[in-house]
C-alpha cells in the first residue's frame, strides 16, 4: 500500500514562470502537483536507466576481458574479497 506525503516546494522568478507556461489550459498538466509528479518518476526512470547502464557497461568490461585474465576462486574467496 503507497503512502501520499504532502510537500512544499517554494520557486520564485522564473521558475515560477515556467511551472506556469506548463501547467493550466496552455499546458501539458492539469495542476503543479501532476507536473511535479511527473518530473519526479522522470527523475527516477533517469536514475535507474543510469545505475543499469552502469551494470552494462561493466558486464561488457568483463565479458570483453581476455580468458587469461580470469582467476579461478572459491565461494569463501568470493565472500571474503567483497568483506573488505
């Protein structure tokens, strides 16, 4: 079950200008709180596909590794380099 937690967030200047020129009949929102909504699962998406591209790229790293370059180890060796 989610839980709604109310926030207050102050802009001023330009910001507030361009929350405006979003939001209402010219805009693509019904109100503040759908674009801030928005901007924060946008937000959210961006830092998930950056962490994965992270993964990726690191995968890619060790596939690409010549077969020479690996080590063979144990479970314990395995659980005690990533302790440290």
């Amino acid at each position: 079950m989610s839980r709604t937690t109310t926030m207050t967030v102050r802009v001023s200047g330009a910001l507030t200008e361009f929350v405006a020129t979003n939001v209402g009949e010219d805009g693509a929102y019904e109100n503040v709180s759908e674009y801030i909504r928005d901007l924060i699962r946008r937000d959210k998406e961006r830092v998930e596909r950056e962490a994965f591209d992270r993964l990726k790229a690191e995968l890619n790293r060790a596939f690409a590794a010549p077969e020479e370059s690996y080590k063979p180890l144990t479970a314990a060796e395995v659980i005690a380099r990533n302790r440290t």
